[in-house]
C-alpha cells in the first residue's frame, strides 16, 4: 500500500513542478504515440473479447478484466486508421476517464516518459491533428522521434454519449444570478475537455477562457 500511494503522491507533485508523464506506445507502424499516464489505470495483453451485436464500430469487443466488463476501443481507427490487426505486440490500455472505465487497443507499448511542459508543443493544423493535443520529440533508438500525444477525451465524445446538461435539481437561481458573467480560465491539454467544461458552465452564465496546457500558450 505504502508503494502505491509514493506512486500516486509522485504523480501529484508532478502537475505543481510542471511536469507530466507519458505512456508511449506505438499502433502497428514505426510511429511514435502517447497519452498522459494520469489516467492510465494497467496495461496488460489483450484478452479474449466478446463481440457485441450492435456496438460502434470502432469498439473491438467487451473484455473481462477482474470481474468486471470494459469496452475495448480500437485507438487506430479511432484516429483515422485502418483497424489494428492483432499480434503478439498488442496490447490493452486500461483508462479512466469521465468517471468511465474503458480500454484501448494498441501496439508496442513502449515506455513511460516524465517530461517538462515546456518540451509539449502545439499539434499541427492539418493531419492526424484533429485527434491530437499535442506533439513532442524524444531520443527513441538513436533517432530524435516526433510523438503524437493522442486526444483521448475527442476520440471517447465521439463514441460515448456524455451528458453535460445541468440539471433543475442542482441549478439555484439565487447562486447562478451571483456567477452570471463571472470569468473562469479553463485550462487542458484536450480541446474536447475545455468544450466540456465551457459548455457546462456557459448554461451558469459563466464566461470561459481556454487555455491549452503546453508551456509556450502562457508566455
């Protein structure tokens, strides 16, 4: 237990020294990926998955993990690419977002990378660049590879149907007339998030301004 909450705790400490970690994997070609470790729960081999009749097309299957039924979600296609095809290199990455337990399918997972914010840049406009929120480069095999950091909140808005709406039970009038043209400053690496969330606030009356993560958008 100790162990785990010195992981946790490290992690943490990370967003306060500008810092975050990676999980750099690779779908099927030599091209470099990753996601933010922070909401990565375990990877593991790809178990058996049962197909479900009905279900979006970029879901593989439903794999038992511990008892419970997560989803399994293609991330190659999910970003625009052929379906992955299964090897002994793929593997599951096991997430929480949303408060949501979904995994998705990979190639190589390679390593975990702890960088500082201000080596995360903008993605470019064109491309894949709908489904990333950043690039980065690092030294991968003697060579200085360019890494795409994936939007995983986009490529999950377009599978799973979230709800943002507030509801009448949690709306108070006399609270949202005090928020009416407040300002907020939201700030995440994912574009999808930062709508979430203004979107969500916007029906308080709230005024957002976004801002994305990367170190160069506060210079």
């Amino acid at each position: 237990m100790t162990s785990i909450l010195d992981s946790v705790d490290s992690r943490t400490k990370l967003v306060g020294e500008n810092r975050l970690e990676l999980l750099i994997f690779q779908l099927g070609t030599r091209q470099l990926f990753a996601i933010n470790v922070f909401k990565v729960r375990e990877v593991l081999k790809v178990p058996h998955l049962n197909k479900m009749p009905g279900s979006h097309p970029k879901v593989s299957g439903v794999a038992t993990i511990r008892g419970h039924s997560i989803p399994v979600i293609d991330m190659r296609q999910s970003i625009g690419m052929r379906a992955l095809e299964s090897d002994p290199d793929t593997n599951l990455i096991v997430t929480e977002y949303n408060r949501t337990i979904q995994a998705f399918l990979v190639g190589q997972v390679i390593y975990i990378k702890n960088m500082g914010w201000d080596e995360i840049m903008e993605p470019p406009a064109t491309g894949r660049g709908n489904y990333l929120t950043a690039i980065t480069k690092l030294e991968h095999e003697g060579d200085n590879k360019l890494v795409e950091i994936i939007d995983v909140e986009k490529v999950l808005a377009e599978i799973v149907s979230y709800d943002i709406g507030i509801s009448e039970e949690v709306l108070d009038k006399d609270l949202s007339q005090h928020l009416v043209n407040k300002r907020v400053l939201v700030v995440d690496d994912s574009s999808t998030a930062r709508l979430q969330v203004t979107e969500t606030l916007g029906q308080l009356g709230i005024e957002c301004i976004e801002r994305l993560c990367c170190l160069n958008r506060w210079n």
